[in-house]
C-alpha cells in the first residue's frame, strides 16, 4: 500500500496543541470534531502524530481486527513510570496474551459475589464517618471506598501494618497529578528528572519504590506459606500457570499488582463523583432511582442491586456523558491497513475516541444531557458504546468496576440523604491521564434517609406506643 496523507488537523504548533491537550481535552476534542468531523490528526509535541476516530464502524473495524495486525502496548510508554515494564499495560503479542490469561480469572464469575460482600461493607463504613451539616469532597470520600476494596479484593488486606502504609500512599502518589498543570509531569520528559524529595517527579518516584516494597514483602510473605489458599487476587495469581507451567516472576507480579491497585480504584471513584453530581443535579433522576431502590425492600442482595435496570442505566450514562478516559489505547498497526476509506501506514498511531463517540448526535440525541432513559430504550454495540476500551485490551477489571458502582450508589443513596453545596454546573478537568470533575464534588450530609417501608414500619410503631 503506498505511503498515504494522514487526515486534516489543526495546523497550530505542536507545543501548543500539547498544552491544549493537557489543559482541556475535551474541548479540545468537541472543537477539533466540529471542524474535522470523524477523522483527524493531533501532533502533539514530541509525540508521534495521533489520528482520532470516532465512526463505530472505524471502531469496530479495530476492535475486531486479527490481534497480530495490531500493537497496543508499545505506545503506552507514558504510563511506564506508574507501573513499570512488565504492566499488562505495555505488553504486546504472546507475552500479552499471557499476562492477560493469567489475570482474567479472578475478576469473572462467582468471584464476583465475595467481591460484592466486600464493597457493600465499604460503603457503608466510610459514611458513617460523615457529620451531618459538614461539607466533604465526594471523589475524595469514593476513592477511601475503591481504594479499600481493591486493597481488600487484591490483598485480602483489611488491617495491618501493611495496609495502614499502602492506603496513603497511594493516594498521595496519584494526588501528584491531580490538576492540568501538574499533570504535565506526565506528558513532558523534561519534567522527570529526579532532585530529590523535594522535586514533583523526586516525590512520586519515591512513594512509588515504597509501593513496591510494600509489594514485594506482601509477595515473599505469601511465597512462605505452604499452599495459597485465599480467595483474593493476589493469591489467584500466585497459584495461576501459563500453559508451559510457569507462575509469573515477582518482577511481574510486582507490575500488575501496581497496575491493579492504579488503575482499579481511582477511576472508579472518579466515575462515582459523576454519578452522585447528576444524581443530585437532576431531582427526576434521584426520585426514580430511589423509588427503584426502595422497590427491594431492607438490605437486599447484592446480586440483585446489581440487576435493577435505571441503576445501571444511571452508570451507564455516567460513563458515557464524561468517560474516565477521553481514547482506548492506542491500536499502531504492524503493516499497512485499510480502516474504512483511511489508508494508513504501519506503526501509525490510531485512537478510538470514547469521548467523541459518545457524544455523536446521530447516536445520542442531545448528548450534552444526562438522560440515563437512552440505556433502557436502546442496546448500543460495543463500538458505539466503550466507556472500558474494546478487543483485546478491553478493561479486564470491567465487571468489577460495574458492580462497585451500581453497589456504592445504591448503598449510599439508600441510607442518606446528600445535597450538593452549590448549583453551579461542574466542568470535567485533566486528572493525571483521566478525566475528573472540577474540585472533587463537593456535597453536605443532610441526615439519614428511610424507605417508604421504614417510615411506615415507625408511623405503626408511633401509633401502638401512643397512650
């Protein structure tokens, strides 16, 4: 195939288009689709030039190309110093394939169900840490949850020296980059450069190698033990064999538990802080998800939370209206390839835009409105919908992050009463490589919150008490 144009974009410099890409992605985006329309190209900087698409039919073309035709791994480099090179996240071909097998189980089936034991008692546990009348950051409280269940769901660590020394810093490594400005740190070389422990990128690495020690006396404390026996993942994957026989190396354990523990809490609790902004911004909303909630009655299971068909609309459109990641990974072809009418040479760099297909009018009809009816008139495909990325390098944390979500919200909402501190709108901002709401949400606890069934049961009680 001959050498082929790569599709119209902005003409701005290169530095500037790297800064508008850190400083507001998704205006970014909307402004380069409204001129460019389905396909374009960003030169960002001292990156190779990235062509967005934003067509399902281009997505699906991707998505379900032979795995061999396409490379993944190799141009999530930006990410390597967060979880080091041995990450699922950087891995390409057999190796991937591998890692993968080996990951996948503990995050399907009846795994699911102690999962959920684990997220409703988190839930309820960090509210009630909550005064009623005092202002509190919502991402901020979510992220105590997911940060607890993935400590607890991958370690089976829910007290100990251990745990009390990975929860802080953990967050605090993560907090480094929680602004535009600061998330430059990420996308400038020039930025990581190692003075000390006084020096932004000195910090990180340094709570990032304290992670890591944390890791590896977790991992040779469990080697120690004459059978693993546990139900948490890292057990799982200490136990797990490759088809030759082999356990993965500490190197490798050590990269994907770090991959776990970044990547499986904080979008999560970034995706919550949406969930409870729309909920409270929209009064219909919030009176149609309680009435369905209280429809269970007290303390209902958890598997059943999880089927109630407006609370997992509610999510769905959460992570459609402002997905946590704006692209899926990169897909570079290993030779040339056709994707639609775009001819394109190998080792291009090729995005499917979550965010811009997400808001196509021909799909989504005023898709600037949080409007969770659109789940439950309508089935969209994997290519129309992808808020967990497609093909191979679909999210494989994907079930256990649904399940947190509908389980969190449902717990919450059905205990407490929340308003949010002001009405102006909430804008989404740069978070590290996400994308989180402005400021963190801020809301109040206005008191404990009964069901229809509650309120009855204490009217009767009221009235059989009264002389």
């Amino acid at each position: 195939m001959a050498n082929t144009k790569l599709p119209d974009g902005p003409q701005q410099p290169r530095l500037l288009q790297l800064i508008q890409w850190i400083a507001d992605p998704l205006s970014y985006l909307d402004a380069c689709a409204k001129r460019y329309g389905d396909a374009f190209t960003l030169r960002l900087a001292t990156f190779e030039p990235i062509v967005f698409l934003s067509d399902p039919k281009a997505i699906q073309e991707i998505f379900t190309a032979d795995a061999k035709q396409f490379d993944s791994g190799r141009t999530n480099g930006i990410v390597r110093p967060l979880v080091g090179e041995h990450s699922l996240l950087l891995l390409d071909g057999t190796h991937h394939q591998r890692q993968r097998r080996l990951l996948m189980p503990p995050f399907h089936g009846e795994r699911m169900h102690s999962y959920s034991q684990i997220i409703c008692e988190s839930a309820k546990q960090v509210p009630s840490q909550w005064t009623i009348g005092e202002p509190f950051e919502v991402r901020a409280a979510m992220q105590d949850i997911t940060l607890e269940v993935i400590l607890h769901a991958v370690f089976g660590l829910r007290e100990g020296e251990r745990y009390q020394q990975l929860k802080p810093l953990l967050a605090a490594m993560l907090n480094l980059t929680d602004s535009p400005l600061s998330s430059s740190l990420l996308f400038f070389k020039f930025l990581q450069q190692d003075l000390g422990a006084w020096s932004p990128w000195g910090r990180m690495m340094r709570r990032r190698q304290q992670i890591y020690d944390l890791l590896q006396a977790e991992i040779n404390e469990r080697r120690k033990q004459p059978e693993l026996t546990g139900n948490d993942v890292l057990s799982l994957i200490m136990s797990a064999r490759d088809e030759n026989g082999q356990p993965m190396t500490d190197a490798e354990l050590q990269d994907e538990l770090m991959t776990l523990l970044v990547a499986g809490h904080e979008t999560t609790a970034t995706a919550l802080a949406w969930a409870f902004y729309w909920i409270h911004t929209l009064p219909l909303v919030r009176e149609k998800l309680l009435s369905e909630l209280d429809s269970l009655g007290d303390d209902p299971e958890p598997m059943a939370i999880a089927k109630l068909p407006y609370l997992s609309a509610v999510c769905s459109e959460t992570l459609r209206i402002y997905p946590i990641v704006p692209f899926a990974f990169l897909r570079v072809p290993n030779s040339a390839v056709q994707i639609m009418q775009h001819h394109f040479d190998a080792n291009t760099k090729l995005a499917a835009c979550i965010y811009l297909t997400h808001h196509r009018e021909d799909l989504y009809p005023e898709p600037n409105q949080f409007k969770p009816e659109r789940f439950i008139e309508r089935q969209f495909s994997p290519y129309e919908y992808l808020p967990f990325g497609g093909g191979n390098r679909r999210c494989i944390g994907l079930a256990l992050a649904q399940l947190e979500m509908k389980l969190v919200l449902a717990t919450i909402l059905s205990k407490y009463q929340l308003a949010l501190t002001d009405s102006n709108p909430v804008k989404p901002q740069r978070r590290g490589l996400t994308i989180a709401p402005t400021g963190g949400i801020r809301m109040v606890l206005q008191g404990r919150r009964y069901s229809k069934e509650q309120t009855s049961q204490k009217t009767i009680s009221s009235v059989s008490t009264t002389p």
